[in-house]
C-alpha cells in the first residue's frame, strides 16, 4: 500500500478496496477512485471485457449511470457523495441512496434501475478504523478482476476538483425489500411459531428483517439494531467470538421455544445463525441447513459453488443429492461469474456469503436471514436438531479458523507452495490444492493457509472429525507460521 494520496493507496483486493480513515481512505482517494471507474464507464476497453464477451451480459453505456450506496460507518454518507459528485462531474448519471443501506440493496438497485455500475462506501466486516469502496457490475454483482484492474489503470495522479452539483437522493430499501417479500414464502414463514433473534451487529441492514417479521406477525427480537460506528469496538465480522449480546439474547428466549437468532455483518451481505440454546451455527453447517431445504423441500437442483475453504461436509452433500459441484477461490466475484454464466442451485463461502437461485448473483445476508427463519417455521424440529440431522445424515464437521498478524504472510503461502510438507501435524499429506493459497489433505481432514486479500492477516482454515485434532493442527499451523 503506498502512501496517501500515491498512485498505489487505491488497490482493490478480493471484495473491493479498503483501507484505513484518513491515512489512505481520502475524499482525495475516493475522488481518484471515483475518476478511475467514470474514465472506465467511457472506455472502449469496456465493450470487450470476458463479461460481455464471455458471460453473455448486456454492457449498458455510462449513459445509464452509477448507483451509489453508503454504510453505517465514520463518514460512509459523506465519502458516497463526493464519490458521486465526482461521477457527476465526468456527465455521468448518479443516484444516492437516501439513506445507509446494506450492499445488495445497492446490487439489487442496479439490476431494478439497469444501471451501468453499482459503488458501496463500505468495509463490510473490517475494524471500525477502515472504510472501503465495493464496485458492482451491471448483473448486480460484485466486479470481476477484469473490471476492477481496468479502473486501477485509469486511477489518476491527483485528486479531480469537485464542482457543486445537486445529487439525486433514492430509495433503495423499498424496491429491495419487496423483491425479498416475493421471495420468502409468507406461508411457509408462519407455518409454525418461531421466535427470531436478530442481530445487526450495527450495521446497516438493522431493522430490516426485524421489520419484515413484524409485518408477517413473526415473534422476535431485535439487538444491536442501532448506528455506532464504533460497532461495539471490534469489526462487525460474524464470528462467534463476536456474538456475545445474540448468545446473551437467545438465553433470555423461554425455555422450550423454537427460536433461532440470525445475524449479518456490517454491511448486511453475509450471515451467520445461533440455536435456541446459544450454540453457534458455522457458515459450512448454515450453508448445509439451506442447501438440505432447498433440495428437500422445494425440489430444486443444480449444481452448487463452494469456495475453498468450506467444508467437506457440502461435498458429501452434493454427492448424496447427485449435484454438481464447482470450486472457486476465496471472494463472490468468482461466484458471481458461475451464477451469471450458468443455473446454479447455491453458491457460498466460509465467511457467511450466500447467493440462492432466483435472487441476484450476489451474497445477500437479509434475504437469507429470512430463509432460515423460513426453514425453521417449516419444521417441526429445534435448529439444534435441524443441525445434529445435518451429521447424522452426512457425517461429522468440525472445523475452527485463527487470523494471525503475520508479516511474512506472503512468505509463507509462497514457501509452502514451493516446498510442500510430506507429513504434518503427525499427518500424511495426502495431496496439495493450490487454487487459492496451499490447502494440505489429510485423509481425516484439511488445513489452509491463506494471505488475506484485505487485510495484513495471515487465516488458517482446518476441519477435522474432532473438535481436538483440529486444535493440534492449527497450534502447528501457527508455530510454522511465526516461525518457532
């Protein structure tokens, strides 16, 4: 990262560009970011993208303008309008949401619009001392490599002056929320008595799913369902170490209740859940309860996305079900490409990004909320026992990931990719997949190692059939990547 105001601050990584308030994330840098992709709107390098040329999608000229939409965070409304007065400074059409939204709000608003390009202010799960930019393409998803590489070699030098200029202010939420409502089974939802909890983390899908349960006569709770930007002081990321105030909230539940507690990230697109009794349901088992309902209950097939470092237990899954299975690398764009190019069934990620057929080619936290409240109104089972059929059915799971601030993070995927280990952790290695970082198979179980893409962290992913062989793991994972 170079330094503020450089030619190198602005870099878009796996899921945009993020960096930290007022030392590379700038109204200068928004600005020459904002340049880079009004440059790239009018450029005929456009037309010829694998997008349009490969995907099959409509290119729409700059005519049709830019969406804009902004998050809870320090100065996320603010840096959306000088991103904006600047798209309409180069004579491109902009609209702003009127209020924060959550980033498929803004992805939905593309398609609903036929827009030419979609830009969240947002650093979705990272600390409260970062901001990013998101770009979403015209199939309401997040921007391909291609696209994101194009506006990084339009960036330019200096900062664009910024004219007064009115800005169109819009609603996203409305069109957004209603497309949802044609989307959860209203039926199915209050097929049962359920109790939701519902946990925005202050972020800026809050209220939404708590409104959309009320106005079906759902019963539920709403916490963290305010603005704080700050988010209680520690990334809005939905991990279970974060969820102390859902678990605290789902206690108070009355014993014997069918209840489940939902929760979504910053920026409202991933999702995450909790059983009756406070126990933390994993994104590989949330992943798993959807995709057993989608295929057993509305009979749908297709094939399914998994990105890397989810579990096996999928796989055994899609197997059972005679499905299709495509592996992608960490990040939705890769998803986004599959779903746009061909019928996937699902398509998700470890960190609690979901996209269902028939939706946006993008991870939507809102509307999966939703289906899980809609999956458990439909059974006649406690979410506990929903997920204990997972593995009764398909086989144990367990699995836990550690973040390491490690400098030599790049060193060590590199290293390990060089020279992979014969043996590890007392384990044979029984093969090593490199699409995205180096992933070590043993025959019980797997360990990834990979550099972030957004953040100076080194993450070691493993699943093992025991909760202590996946510690043994991780502790050598983590004495190899510090080097003792």
């Amino acid at each position: 990262m170079g330094a503020p105001g450089g030619e190198e601050s602005v870099r878009f990584g796996t899921d945009g560009w993020r960096a930290i308030i007022a030392k590379e994330f700038t109204f200068d840098n928004v600005g020459r970011a904002a340049q880079g992709i009004a440059e790239f709107l009018r450029s005929e390098v456009r037309e010829a993208d694998p997008i349009y040329t490969d995907w099959g999608c409509e290119c729409r000229d700059a005519s049709h303008g830019v969406v804009v939409g902004y998050d809870t965070r320090f100065l996320s409304e603010a840096f959306a309008l000088h991103c904006a007065a600047v798209l309409r400074g180069n004579e491109i059409p902009v609209v702003v949401a009127d209020r924060f939204v959550p980033t498929p709000a803004v992805s939905y608003g593309v398609v609903d619009r036929r827009a030419a390009m979609g830009v969240m202010i947002t650093s979705s799960h990272n600390p409260p001392e970062y901001n990013g930019l998101k770009i979403k393409a015209e199939y309401g998803g997040s921007a391909p490599q291609s696209i994101t590489a194009a506006v990084e070699e339009r960036l330019p030098a200096q900062a664009p002056r910024v004219g007064a200029a009115e800005i169109e202010r819009v609603d996203l939420i409305g069109p957004y929320m209603a497309r949802i409502g044609e989307l959860i089974d209203r039926d199915r939802l209050t097929a049962s008595p359920i109790h939701v909890v519902v946990d925005s983390m202050y972020g800026s899908a809050q209220g939404l799913v708590a409104r959309f349960l009320g106005q079906a006569g759902v019963s539920h709770t709403q916490v963290r369902g305010t603005v704080d930007v700050t988010f209680g002081g520690h990334g809005p990321e939905p991990l279970e170490k974060n969820l102390t105030p859902l678990r605290e909230a789902m206690r108070a539940v009355p014993s014997g209740a069918r209840a489940i507690g939902v929760v979504t990230d910053g920026d409202g697109d991933r999702v995450s859940a909790m059983d009756e009794a406070g126990g933390f349901v994993d994104a590989h088992r949330t992943y798993a309860l959807i995709l057993q309902y989608l295929v057993q209950e509305r009979g749908w097939k297709g094939p399914v996305v998994l990105s890397v470092n989810l579990s096996d237990l999928l796989r055994r899954m899609a197997d059972a079900y005679g499905l299709d299975v495509i592996e992608i690398p960490i990040g939705f764009k890769h998803a986004a490409e599959h779903i746009v190019k061909g019928d996937v069934l699902m398509a998700g990620e470890e960190s609690g990004s979901y996209a269902v057929r028939g939706h946006i080619p993008e991870r939507d936290g809102v509307y999966l909320s939703l289906l899980l409240a809609e999956i458990l109104a439909t059974s006649d089972r406690k979410t506990s026992e929903l997920v204990a059929g997972l593995h009764e059915s398909f086989g144990p799971q367990e699995y836990a990931r550690r973040d390491l601030h490690v400098e030599t993070r790049l060193e060590v995927v590199a290293g390990l990719k060089a020279a992979p280990p014969d043996e590890f952790a007392g384990r044979s290695v029984r093969s090593v997949e490199t699409l995205d970082g180096v992933k070590l198979r043993f025959d019980d179980g797997w360990l990834l190692f990979r550099a972030s893409g957004t953040e100076p962290i080194l993450r070691v992913y493993c699943e093992m059939t025991t909760e202590e062989d996946v510690r043994q793991v991780l502790d050598a994972a983590v004495q190899l990547a510090r080097g003792e």
